[in-house]
C-alpha cells in the first residue's frame, strides 16, 4: 500500500487545513494509507519521513514565504541529509498554499523544494485566494490520486 505524507501549516482560517484534508481525501480514494500534520500542532521527527512514498506540503503565504514551521522541516532535513542521505529523497511530491490576497509565496515555495530536491513534483502548484472553492478543492483531490498513482506506476 503506497503511504502518502501530508504535511501543511494551518491555524488561523483553517484554509490550508481544509486543502490539506482533500489531497488526503484523493489519496485515500486511490488506495493510499495517508498522515496528515500540521506543523502548527507538532514537528515531525526527521527520521519518519523516510516511511513515506511520496509527499504534499501546504503553506498559508506569510509574508511571500512558507510558514515557519514547514520551513522548520526543510531546515531538519537538509541536516540530517548532509550525513545520511538515503530515503531522505525521490519522493514524488506536490505543493498547495493559501493566501488572502497576496499569492506570492508560489515561486519561493516551488525553488525551496526544487532546490531540496526532494523529488519529482507532480501536478501543479495548487493556490487558493481565501477560502478553498470546490474548484480547488477538487484539484486538491486530484493532486492527492497523482501522487498515489506516480507510486503505484513506480512500484
């Protein structure tokens, strides 16, 4: 069974949360067993990142950039990759943020995770001005089936 990791920041409108919930929605309705955190509620131990096939990461736009916390684990991983690199890496992954008007969060996000390579991103970067509508509900949902499927044609 593919293991889908869900990784995203929320806290004061729960848009993100909301994002966050339907990648995982999609993901399960493809067979994937799928762990959701918020980094706003816990940090996730390094070395359990390597348990997971493939990944989502979800952000509010703070100030043009990620939250801290989801920066928090980009800055735990590119130490703990530095002494030991394997399973740390080649995940399918995808990005989904939120913003309330400002939206330019999209293109550092996309770098920092191309430059951690991490993997492959897969779909595009999903955006939500507010609020998630179904339309981007949906496409949460869509990102979420990608990921599972890119592991499923893998494996």
């Amino acid at each position: 069974m593919v293991s889908l990791f869900v990784l995203y920041h929320s806290q004061e409108y729960g848009n993100t949360k909301a994002m966050a919930e339907a990648v995982a929605e999609g993901a399960q309705a493809a067979g994937a067993k799928v762990t959701l955190i918020n980094t706003n509620e816990k940090r996730l131990d390094i070395e359990e990142f390597r348990d997971f096939d493939a990944v989502a990461f979800g952000s509010p736009d703070y100030y043009s950039y990620i939250a801290g916390g989801l920066k928090m684990f980009v800055d735990d991983l590119y130490i703990v990759r530095k002494s030991n690199r394997q399973g740390l890496e080649d995940k399918p992954y995808g990005l989904f943020y939120s913003h309330g008007g400002g939206g330019r969060v999209r293109e550092p996000f996309e770098k920092l995770f191309r430059i951690m390579r991490i993997g492959s991103k897969i779909g595009k970067t999903i955006e939500s001005n507010g609020s998630p509508n179904s339309k981007v509900l949906e496409e949460c949902r869509v990102l979420g089936q990608q990921l599972v499927e890119k592991m499923k044609n893998f494996g």
